[in-house]
C-alpha cells in the first residue's frame, strides 16, 4: 500500500480544502501502519479494517471514510517510514503521522513552514488566532483558490490546522494560550527527512532556521 515514486512534491500540489474533513485518527492510523508492517495485502487490510470493524466505529460509513482517508494517507510513506514507525515511540508516531498530513496538503504545510516555524525562530512562543488570520489572508492574496473559500471553510481549516498540531504536541495549550513547544526529533527520522528530500519539511516541523 505504501508507495513514494511517484509523490508529488508538496509545493506543486494543488491548495485543498480537504483536511476539514479529516482528524489526526492517530490510534486508527497505528492499527492500520501496523498491518502493512505485517505485510498484509490491500485486500486483507481492508478486510480488516470494514468486515472486522477493525477501527470500532458504530456506523459502517464513518468505518468506510476514515479507511479511505488513512490509505491514501498511508501510501505516502514508504517503507523506511514505516519501519520507523513501527520501532518509534509515541512522540515519534504522532510526528510521522503529522509527516503524512503534511506531505499531502500545501497550505497546511505552509502554515507550518511560514507560522509557526518562524515564530519559533524569532523566539515568540504564543500562536495566536491572528496568527492563523493573517495567514489566510495573506494567501488569499496569493490565490483565487484560497480567496474564494467562505468564511465557514476557512474556519473550519483553521480549527483543523490546530488541532492535528496540537495532536502532535507543537503547541500546549494553557488558559487558553498556545505556547509552541518545538518537538525533538528522532535522529533517525530527521536522516531520513534529509534523505527524502524533506529538508524543508524537517526544519518546518522542528521550529528552526
């Protein structure tokens, strides 16, 4: 299922309001990595994961979405990804998961690169809602694309952006503060973002220059 050949680098793809429809679904993506590390046919997986209800939802549609998502999701990371997955602790799972998320979706990975990578490095530590405004401003600016989503889209991308990195750990949140809190890379992951030409998506992620 995993396959990175033909993975279109994240500055030519597209701006898509896609990840509104979307959560971290962290425990449902391990179970799922889990398989393909076991080596599991697409069939079997999906077998799994619907006949089986592997993911434990009531309603077999929410069943059948969250399982398209998390496969296209999945088949963004190859196989060194994976295994670091496997063999990763909490910390490192939760970042490559937000990895996948990023590697497919421009403007989120943008809004980490030139927010909260940048505030990071300039030492302000509190991301605020202005923050996330101006930045969707500043890309409507930029693109009919983003300019022409409506108010509801744009905020629901906004609650969407925040809460896959508060998933992860890149910001606490305290009395209604974000204070950012730059993770610390997996040596081994960090090799490999370089490796794959990821060296922006590393840099993106760990808050620094």
């Amino acid at each position: 299922m995993a396959n990175t050949n033909s993975r279109i680098p994240i500055q030519d793809l597209p701006y898509s309001a896609g990840l509104m429809s979307q959560s971290c679904w962290f425990i449902e993506f391990k179970r799922l990595i889990q398989l393909i590390a076991e080596g599991k046919s697409d069939d079997e997986i999906r077998h799994e994961c619907l006949d089986n209800n592997l993911f434990g939802y009531a309603k077999e549609y929410r069943a059948k979405r969250v399982y398209g998502y998390l496969t296209n999701r999945a088949k963004i990371l190859d196989e060194s990804l994976i295994h670091l997955f496997i063999e990763g602790d909490l910390a490192t799972q939760k970042l490559i998961n937000l990895i996948a998320i990023l590697r497919g979706d421009r403007l989120f990975f943008e809004f980490v690169y030139e927010v909260y990578r940048e505030k990071a490095i300039l030492g302000q530590m509190e991301l605020e809602d202005q923050d996330v405004n101006v930045f969707f401003r500043n890309k409507g600016n930029q693109s009919d694309v983003v300019e022409n989503w409506n108010d509801s889209t744009k905020r629901k991308l906004k609650n969407c952006y925040l809460n896959f990195m508060a998933d992860t750990g890149l910001f606490r949140t305290e009395n209604k503060v974000r204070t950012i809190t730059t993770p610390i890379v997996d040596n081994r992951l960090a090799a490999y973002l370089e490796r794959s030409g990821d060296h922006a998506l590393l840099v993106a992620i760990s808050g620094v220059a």
